[in-house]
C-alpha cells in the first residue's frame, strides 16, 4: 500500500467514525413508558391555571424551542381552559407549571449544513401540577426525540415536529385527567427509557 492509498483510507475511517458519532442517539431519556394517574382528576377544582413555559435550572435556553412548545400548549389547551374555567369557583385552584427539563434541539443552519451529523434532538418536559396550597396533585413527564438521520435528511422538518408532538402528550395528558383520573403516556419507547 502506497502512502496515497494508506492516507485516503485512513481519512474514510475518521469520516466514517464522525458520521457515526453524529448519527448517535439522544443523552435525554424518560424514566418511564407511562404516567401514573394524578391524584384526583382535575375537574374537581373550579379553576385551572396554567403557567408559561420555563426552563429546569440546569437546561441550556433555548428560547425558539420553548416558544415553540409553549404556543404549541396554548393552541392546545386555550378551548378546554376557557370552558373549564366559566363553572363556578370552588375555592380550589389548580396549577400547572411546564418545565424543560432537558433539551437538545438542532436546528437553523447547524441542522442544514451538517444533517445527520449534527446528532439527534430530543426534549424531555414535565408538568408540576399543584393545587393552590401546594400540594401536588400530579408530576407526569413527557418526552420525544428526532433522530439524526429522518432529522437531517428532512432539514430540520422533524427538529421542530418533535417539540409539537412533546407538547400535544402533555395536553392529552391534562385533556384525559379532567372528567378521570387515568393518567397517561410518556411518549417514550423502550429504547428511551432510562435503565
């Protein structure tokens, strides 16, 4: 082997290695498949109030993917809360704070410019749901992920599908726990669950 051949093989192999570790799987896990059932369901406070969307203390901001999953909870919510809120108050209030947890989310150029190899995306939200004196009442978390390849080869498309999707689980899961108490799914798979 001549030293050409030697250094273009050398040179696919650091290539191939790269592709690989970009094309990993997100860090951000679950800790579980399914929420547990809050701890009465929600229509038996009077009044439902939910926060706007903030980061955990230990998150990198990212403030176009929070904006985006908080619109994405409005859109969702703003029916139900108008009509839940018109019965009469009861006195008891409930509240429930969306919190970012954990996020990877590529998108803009870096998603453009370098597709799979920019890595996966993934989000990890949870809802701290309380009554008006601070008992919880319910702390169900919910998470998705955008694989590096669909990701990438899709120009973000799938980036921004996930924060959707992470924010539709959510308000199924304040939507589902109102008449019942049922609880709900993660949106987490098997392989994003942590062990």
């Amino acid at each position: 082997m001549n030293i050409t051949s030697k250094a273009l093989f050398f040179a696919s192999c650091l290539f191939g290695a790269v592709l690989l570790q970009g094309c990993g799987s997100t860090k951000i896990k679950a800790s579980s498949a399914s929420n547990p059932p809050p701890s009465e369901a929600f229509s038996a406070f009077g009044r439902i109030e939910v926060r706007p969307v903030v980061f955990g203390p230990d998150v990198k901001a990212d403030p176009d993917g929070l904006n985006k999953i908080e619109a994405n909870i409005q859109k969702d919510l703003s029916a139900s809360l108008l009509e839940w809120n018109a019965r009469p108050a009861n006195g008891r209030t409930l509240v429930i704070q969306p919190v970012i947890e954990q996020m990877s989310f590529k998108r803009g150029a870096k998603r453009v410019l370098l597709g799979p190899l920019a890595g996966s995306s993934g989000v990890l939200l949870r809802l701290k749901i309380a009554d008006n004196r601070g008992r919880v009442v319910a702390n169900p978390e919910f998470f998705q992920r955008a694989g590096a390849m669909s990701a990438g080869f899709t120009l973000g498309v799938h980036d921004n599908l996930m924060l959707t999707r992470v924010a539709n689980l959510a308000s199924n899961y304040v939507i589902g726990n109102y008449r019942r108490a049922e609880g709900g799914p993660t949106g987490a798979d098997s392989k994003a669950i942590e062990p």
